[in-house]
C-alpha cells in the first residue's frame, strides 16, 4: 500500500500550522514593506493580505499594494518595487 502524495498535500494545505506560518510569513513582509515605505516614500502605499486556494489546492497569502505603478513603473510613476525588495528580491 502507497502513500497518496496528493492527500498529504491536501492534508498540509489545510493544516493550522501551515496556514499561520505563511500568514506569518506574509505579515513579515508586510512589515519590511511599510518600513521601505516610510523611508522612501513617507508612507502613502497601503498594504493589504489576501488568502487564497490556488487551483492546485496550495495555500497561499498575497501582499497587495495601494501603489501599482510604483511596483512596475510607468511613464508617469518610478519603478519603486517596495514588495519585491520586502521579499529580498532584487
């Protein structure tokens, strides 16, 4: 008799402790993000969770940001990426 892969990934998704460690996770960068914010910007972005299923049953949290363009730049607005740096990304 063999494991079902499948159940154990739905069994983990669905667990507490995975679901608080990337809440946790998430409010961490939430956290890094608001600094950045208020160094570089003086704390006009608000940022916000969003919990999810994803089609494939993985549990995620999204950070979301009130400033879209400065995230990706447009001709009006700089290229700040506060989320990509508050997640270590370069």
């Amino acid at each position: 008799m063999g494991v079902d892969v499948h159940d154990v990934f739905e069994q983990a998704n669905q667990s507490d402790q995975l679901r608080a460690a990337v809440r946790q996770r998430a409010t961490n960068m939430v956290q890094r993000a608001r600094r950045i914010d208020a160094k570089e910007t003086d704390s006009r972005n608000e940022f916000h969770l969003a919990e999810e299923f994803r089609r494939n049953g993985r549990y995620v949290v999204n950070v979301h940001s009130s400033d879209v363009e400065g995230e990706y730049g447009t001709s009006r607005a700089k290229r700040m990426r506060i989320l990509r740096r508050a997640m270590g990304g370069r």
